[in-house]
C-alpha cells in the first residue's frame, strides 16, 4: 500500500461521510452538482445508488446493467427528448456518459470533457487537453476518439490522446494534476477509459501497429504519483541491463528474431476491470507489431503477452494469471474488447466469472479468481479455429488460416472482429448478454521480411494483401462485409437466444434495465429500446447520426433519464439517403425521459458535411496495376477510419462518396498536405509518395464505381479489385 498519510486521514473522512449519507439511506444527501464525490464504499457499492451511473461500465462488474424500473415496457413508448447537447465535431463518438451528483460527464474528439446539469443539459464546463492534433493524429490508428472519465473524491479523470493522464475539478474543470503516462517521443496514444482502484487510477495505452511496447500502469488518485507499471512484451532477453520482471524473463522464449527492437505490440488500449470479490485488475492486450508473424517473431511461438487477458494485482501490479486467446496472433485479434464478471451457472454450477466477446468469434468465461477456462463458445462465424480445446485452453486452429508469404489465407472475422470496442451488456434477471455483432472476413498476406521496413511513425501490419484480394472471389467465399445485429446471448447454454438484424451494418454498445429493456443505437441514425426477452422493438427515434457509443440511465427528482453520445464516423449513415434528416452524422448529448419535451433542430447543423453530389465517382480510368498498388497502401494506412475495402463504417467517411474523387490535387492536398489534420484525418506526407496518393484514389474511384453497379442492380462490386 502507498498511501500517504494525509489521504489515509481524507480516505478515513470520507468513509464517515459515506457511513452518514447511509444512514439516511431513504434521502441521500444531495450533493452540490459537480460534486463527484465518489469514494471507496460508494464505488464498491455503487449498485445500491440505482440513480447514480458512477463509472463507464456503471459498477465495478462492468455489467452496464440499471435496476432501475421507472421507464418500463409499457411507457417506454412515450419516451422522449428532455434535452441534448451539441458536441461540436463530426467525427466518431465512443463514449460512454457517467452520471454522479447531479452532472453529466462525456468525452469526445480530441479527449474534450464536457460536464452538463443532468436534469437540464446546462453546461457547467467544457475542458480541452490542447492535444496537438497534427503531431497526434497521424499516430491515431482508429480515430481521434475517447471512450470516456473516471470519477473520484471531488475529481474527473481523463486519458488524453497524447498520452497524458489529467484529473480535473469536478465542478470547475480545472485541471488538478497532470501527468505524461508515455514516452511522448514514442508513437504512444489513449483512447480508453481510466478506472479507479483503491485510490489508484489505472490506464493503458494504443499504438501496436506503431512500434511500442505495450503496459498498464497506476497512478495515485491524488496526485498522479506513478505507483506500478506492467509491460506486456519482454524486452531483449540478452541485454545485461534487462531489468523485466521474471514472468517477462520466462516468457522471452515464446518470441524470436528481435521483436524487442520495434516494442512488440500487444498495447491494453480498451478494457480494464477490477473485481473486489476477487481482489484482482483484468486486462486486455492487443496484437503484436507486426501482424505477420514472418516479421514479429520468424518461425512462430505464443508471442506473450499479446492478444491475452491478463490478472493482476491492483496493489502491486504483480502478476496472478494470464489467458491467451490467439497465441501466436497473426489476424489483429485484440483482446481489448470490453470483459464483465458476473454470476451465472456454468456446466451446472454458480460460478463467479469473467466473460468477454472479442474479436474471435468466441465467447470465454473464465473462473474470475483463477483464470480456469471454463466455456468457449462460439458466438459468431469463425474459420481460423473449429473450437477452443477446454483441456489445455488452446484453440483447435484451422491450418488454412495462417499465412505467409506468397500464401493468402481468407479469414473470419476479420480485424474489424465479431465483436471491437462497442461495450455489452448483461442482465441477470434474462441471464442473457446483450452483444452488438459484426461479420466480416478479410485476405490476409504477409509482406516480405526480407524486404519489409518498419515505418516508426507509420501504420505496419506486415501485410501484402492485394493479390490476396482475389480469394474473394473464388466460389462460396463469404462477403467482406456480412450482417451486423444485436444478438441475445446465453452464457450459461453457449447459445444465442434472439438477433435483430441492422439495416446498415455496424455496431452500437448496449445497455440493459431490470424493466428488461435492452437500449441501443444503430448506425441507420436511430436510437433503440428492445424487449431484452426476445427483442421486440418497444420504441425507436431518430438521431441525426450513426450512433457507436453505449447508453446509461439515471434517475434525479423521481424520473428515469437515459442518455446517448451520438455521432458515428465523419460521414452520414452509409446506405440511407443522404439528403434525409436522419442521414446527417450530427454529434450529440441526447438525453430521454418519459414525456421530454425538447425538439432536435430540423435542419441538422452537420448538414453540410453531407456530400451534396451523393456517389458520384468519375469512370474508372486506372491500370488494374495501380488499382491493385492502391488496394495494398489503402490497406496499410486507410482502412482502420475509412473501412475495409473502403465500404465505410470507420471514424472516417466513406469514401466512395468524395467530391475529392474528382479533384486530385484536393484529394492531395487533404492526404498528403493535411489540410483536414485539425479535423482528425492525418497527413500522410511521412508514408506515402505522391504515386501511392494517386493510386488509393485510383482504388478509391474502382470502389466507388463498384457500389454504383450494385446500387443499379449491375453484376460486380464484390471484389474491390481490378480483373
Ligand atoms: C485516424 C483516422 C484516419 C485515417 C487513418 C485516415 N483518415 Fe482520411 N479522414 C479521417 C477523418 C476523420 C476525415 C474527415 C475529416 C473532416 O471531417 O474534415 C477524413 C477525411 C478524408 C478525406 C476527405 C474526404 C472529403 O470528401 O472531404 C480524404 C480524401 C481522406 N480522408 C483520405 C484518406 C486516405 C487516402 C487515407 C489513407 C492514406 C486516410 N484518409 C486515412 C480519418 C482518417
């Protein structure tokens, strides 16, 4: 234990606080709005305040699941607006409101807080981490977004972009402390969400295609003191200074060549969750750099720690278990995906568990105090595994899905996975997990090692994948893009109970209620209550965006609220007309309750981020050769915002639909020039030459020219490539 003294003394104060606002149980003391005076017994306890959403994941569990029951299934249809906020970006939005004395807290873009009066959507403050967005941004894999604060004595704390942890006043905004968790001279970032542990705020960070070496860290609450740091790489197993703890020491031998020299990967960009039953901090670590084993680790091996959960302990740091669900990853399978712990009956018996939907395809759970697996399941199509083996924890792996060079392997889910970052939900009284699915397969390809350059500042997956495009087109092979639904999953069957389908493919968290309602948006532009029983649709509104955040609920004077950051990528729903109301991607706060009375504007302020001309793409005039050398640099530097196969569907728009198709010294001027960089889309002028800028609009044009087909009922458009 690090305490000091004088936050033991305040630890101790607040406990009597909290022991006096028990006592009075019936009628909490209000506290001043901003207040945010979240402590150990009121964190630990934070299901027994059905009003409060104390934490992104709503309690320690993570289960973002509301005992509240005053919106229910028979007045959730007169559900509505009670008041919004503009958030003044048109990118993607991935946070996850919380909700504590009285204020609302969300983040956005460029990891700007923005506190609200919950019950009126008055802004207290607006904070802004003066992130620099041209050095940063190009570093950003996936989008310049923030998946939302931790709340804590008086305090909001914030993981900026760039790398800092900040704590802010929670009335004020202003900034308490401050402190660099990165080396800024490393291509680090964070786009997650800290959680506090017993006085500690714990974060990781992003940058596995970015030559880093990944690891948590904790820091005190009070002061940003680092306390503990774990990595998820050994570093140079020969290099007499090597100072890793044993674990990392013993585990060196599960790598070869000299990853070290690049970091390794394997970042904890999303998921943490600390279980008091268990005493033990889970995390999540993604893949390793670079994708292609021929470049991480010549010859194989596990690779640890990437694509693991890993138990730690929250006051050291010191190691307990670690689960590796793809050793020896190759297919960006990150297991950062959101974890939960909960109750339920495994193979006959209640067992107190950890359980995620990653990437995989599989649904885990674990013994939460162990790490013992004890089902996985398969929740969604797979092809590189037929099943897990639940003897030795080791997936029954399909040969055909490794590749190498010269050797394509088409494989599912792809790196956009079954299941990313879109938080889940799960209710106890359905026993049924609430999880936002999404089907796609991808080529993958190794590039050559032997010619093969790590860009330090670049975007590596060590991937060749153009002529491995072709396997799409071959008979029976599935789409790159299949359905995406919300699916109903029992964890206790290994089945799911119900799917609804989404009419434009992607994902949205979720958020279940003790009414049985299941909440979420979809990115058609609507927000959703279902029956969490069977997913009936109880009632819907339009947003004005794609929504990809996950929702909370709250309650203040006696009524229920229910709360949604809505924004989706920088362009408006792919699929629906672009010229409607709700195919705008307005960025808001939109707050509900039962007979709201407030009104969105009827002409979306973002409007004029719709492409006037919709697809409007001028003819294919390329060599299949610059197609297919566009293909291979979209696919290094473009795809995590623009889409797969550039269909869309990132924290970019689809670009298909560009005016800039038709202007290439502006398409330069934005791709290489930066002259959208403050807005979130990087200058690649480090990466690319001016050919290959040419020859992703070249493939950008073929693309587009392909949906034009489809969209007129014409053959084509499936296999995004030249031929
Ligand atoms: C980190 C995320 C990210 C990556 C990676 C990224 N972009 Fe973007 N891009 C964006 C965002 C966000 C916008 C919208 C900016 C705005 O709203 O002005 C955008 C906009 C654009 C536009 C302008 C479209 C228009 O019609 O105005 C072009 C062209 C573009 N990107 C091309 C590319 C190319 C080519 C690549 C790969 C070399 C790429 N982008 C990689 C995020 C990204």
């Amino acid at each position: 234990m690090k305490y000091s003294i004088k936050t033991a003394v305040a630890a101790g104060l607040a406990l009597i606080a909290a022991a006096l606002v028990v006592s009075g149980a019936a009628a909490p003391a209000r506290r001043a709005i901003g207040a945010a005076a979240v402590n150990a017994t009121r964190h630990l306890n934070a299901n027994s305040e059905p009003g409060t959403w104390m934490s992104a994941g709503r309690t320690y569990d993570e289960q973002r699941y509301s005992p509240l029951t005053l919106i229910n299934q028979s007045n959730v249809k007169n559900l509505s607006l009670a008041w919004y906020g503009d958030i003044d970006t048109t990118n993607a939005q991935e946070s996850t409101p919380v909700i504590v004395d009285g204020a609302l807290y969300v983040t956005t873009n460029w990891s700007i807080v923005k506190a609200y009066n919950a019950k009126t959507g008055e802004k207290l403050w607006e904070y802004d981490p003066k992130v620099d967005r041209v050095a940063t941004g190009p570093i950003a894999c996936c989008g310049t977004v923030n998946r939302g604060v931790a709340v804590w004595n008086g305090k909001v704390y914030v993981a900026a972009l760039d790398g800092r942890l900040i704590a802010l006043d929670g009335r004020t905004g202003a900034v308490k402390w401050s402190v660099q968790t990165t080396d800024p001279t490393q291509p680090f970032t964070i786009t997650g969400v800290p959680r506090i542990v017993r006085g500690k705020v714990i974060i990781g960070n992003a940058g596995a295609e970015y030559t880093v070496r990944g690891y948590i860290g904790a820091y005190d609450a009070e002061t940003g003191r680092q306390l503990w740091r774990f990595y998820t790489v050994p570093s140079n197993p020969n290099d007499p200074n090597n100072k890793d703890p044993e674990i990392l020491k013993r585990y060196a031998s599960t790598w070869k060549g000299e990853w070290w020299k690049y970091g390794g990967g394997a970042t904890a960009w999303d998921t943490i969750l600390y279980d008091p039953k268990s005493n033990l901090v889970y995390f999540g670590t993604g893949n390793g750099l670079s994708w292609s084993q021929d470049i991480r680790s010549p010859g194989g091996g596990d690779n640890l720690f990437v694509s693991s959960i890993i138990a730690l302990n929250p006051d050291t740091g010191e190691y307990k278990w670690h689960y590796q669900e793809t050793p020896g990853d190759e297919w960006d399978y990150d297991n950062t995906n959101p974890l939960m712990v909960a109750d339920i009956v495994v193979k006959g018996r209640m067992r107190h568990v950890l359980m995620q939907a990653p990437k995989t395809g599989f649904y885990y759970i674990w013994d939460a105090k162990t790490g013992e697996l004890l089902s996985a399941e398969k929740f969604a199509p797979a092809n590189w595994a037929s099943s897990i083996d639940i003897g030795n924890g080791r997936p029954v792996e399909n040969p055909a899905a490794r590749y190498g060079v010269g050797r394509p392997a088409l494989v599912y889910p792809a790196a956009l996975g079954a299941h990313n970052w879109h938080p889940m939900s799960f209710s106890p009284r359905t026993n049924l997990v609430y999880i936002p699915v999404t089907e796609n397969a991808a080529a993958y390809q190794s590039a050559d090692p032997a010619t093969f350059k790590i860009n330090p500042r670049g975007y590596n997956t060590g991937q060749s994948n153009s002529a491995a495009g072709a396997l799409f087109n071959e008979p029976g092979a599935p789409p790159r893009q299949g359905p995406s639904y919300l699916q109903a999953w029992n964890p206790t069957t290994g089945k799911e109970a119900w799917r609804v389908p989404n009419a434009v493919f992607g994902a949205s968290g979720t958020m279940v209620t003790a009414s049985d309602i299941v909440f979420s948006g979809n990115q058609a532009g609507e927000f959703v209550a279902y029956d969490a029983r069977n997913g009936t649709k109880l009632w819907s509104t339009p947003v004005q965006a794609r929504v990809q955040a996950a929702p909370a609920t709250y309650t203040i004077d006696g009524e229920q609220y229910v709360a949604i950051l809505a924004g989706g990528g920088a362009g408006p729903p792919t699929g629906v007309s672009r010229t409607s109301a709700t195919s705008a991607n307005n960025a808001r706060i939109l707050v509900f309750k039962l007979g709201g009375t407030a009104k969105l504007p009827t002409q979306p302020f973002a409007a004029a981020a719709v492409p006037a001309g919709g697809l409007n793409p001028p003819p294919n005039t390329a060599t299949n050769e610059q197609v297919i050398d566009g293909e291979n640099a979209y696919g290094k530097n473009c795809f995590t915002c623009h889409g797969q196969a550039a269909v869309g569907g990132g924290s970019g728009p689809d670009l298909r639909y560009s005016p800039l198709l038709r202007d290439l010294a502006g398409w330069k001027n934005v791709v290489l020039g930066g002259a959208k960089a403050t807005n979130g889309m990087p200058s690649f002028r480090a990466s690319l030459t001016d050919d290959e800028a040419t020859s992703i609009q070249a493939y950008v044009i073929r693309r587009a020219n392909d949906e034009k087909d489809v969209q007129a009922g014409r053959a084509g458009g499936r296999g995004g490539r030249g031929g």
